[in-house]
C-alpha cells in the first residue's frame, strides 16, 4: 500500500479507499453475536468480539488517516457502529446483572439527548457539521475499557476494581453530555440572534 508500481494513481483515488467503511460495516455486524453472547452468559465469546470490534476500530481509523481514505459516509457510520457496540455492551451486561442499569441507562440516556439535539439544529439550521470534542472522546474510552474490564472479570482473566472506572464513567458521561447541550445552547441562541437581526 506504499503506492510501488502504482506512482501514477493517486491515492485518494484508489480501489481500497473504500476498505475503512467495509470494515466499519463489518464492525456493525458484530452486534448481533456480541449481544447473544451476553445473553447466553458466554463472556469469552462475548470477550474475543468486543476485541475484535476494538481492533477494527483502530484499524479503520488508521488507514483513514493514513491514506487519506475519508469520507462522509465513513464520518457518519464510524460513531453510529461505536454507539451500537457500547450500547449492546451495556445493555447486556445490565440484563445479566454485571452493570447496573441506572449506569446503562445514563450511558443510553447521553446519546438519545446528542441525537436528538441534532435533529432539532438539523430542522432549525440545516446539516449539524460536528466533529467530537476531547472530552467526547475521553468519554467513549472511558465506557469501553469499563465494558472491557467487566468481561475480562466475567471471563476470569483479571479482577479488577470496578468502583472507580464505574464512577469515572459516571463523571464523564455527565459532563460531556452537560457539554453538548452547553455549546449547541449557546451556538443555537447566537444564530437564532443573527436571524433576528437580519430580519
């Protein structure tokens, strides 16, 4: 992939640039065995695909980066597969009683507020253009090595202490959501201004 023998094709335009967005479609895919896994008490598979998803996620991100293979529809579909993963964790680890629900729900409750605040700029202002902020990014590592520590305490492989990666969850999960709706706030009232004093 280092462009040998090909010096005369550009690399944006080449046939794997599409590779990032196949291998997010395949991290989707995982959601369903992931979930079933859960269900069925079967946290060393449920373990392996969670690695798996992880992986690919690095992978993809990389190869974006790397070679410039971007796209909107890979910008979309990256944090959509993310969300859907972290969700099918939480929810099954909480129907199996190893997370409680009231973090699970607190964790759903974020995101239903991040997409519904972007319907409502989308109806009001047209396309939201958002990039995650760091504490947004913070936030989702956070929630992925909690899951990734209750399996691997589920599996056998380490005891770990819950209690504070639990609590730092909680933390970031509050505030990045009390972000969101602090900027979108302020971003909205400025525009809504603007139109006032246009009009």
């Amino acid at each position: 992939m280092s462009g040998r023998g090909s010096a005369s094709v550009p690399v944006g335009a080449s046939p794997l640039r599409h590779l990032p967005n196949l291998i997010t479609l395949l991290r989707i895919l995982l959601v369903l065995p992931l979930g079933w896994s859960l269900l069925e008490r079967r946290f060393d598979l449920a373990l392996g695909l969670a690695a798996t998803a992880g992986g690919s996620d690095a992978l993809d991100g990389f190869l974006a980066r790397r070679y410039d293979w971007r796209s909107r529809l890979g910008g979309l579909l990256d944090p959509i597969a993310d969300k859907l993963l972290l969700a099918t964790c939480f929810l099954g680890l909480s129907q199996v009683g190893s997370v409680p629900w009231a973090l699970t729900l607190l964790v759903l409750g974020r995101d239903v507020m991040i997409v519904a605040g972007a319907l409502v700029w989308q109806r009001l202002f047209g396309a939201l253009e958002a990039q995650p902020t760091l504490l947004s990014k913070f936030t989702t590592l956070a929630q992925i090595v909690y899951v990734l520590a209750v399996l691997l305490d589920l599996d056998g492989i380490a005891a770990l202490s819950m209690a504070p990666l639990l609590w730092t969850v909680v933390a970031l999960t509050v505030a990045s959501g009390a972000d969101y709706v602090l900027r979108w706030s302020l971003q909205a009232r400025r525009r809504l201004r603007g139109k006032g004093e246009s009009g």
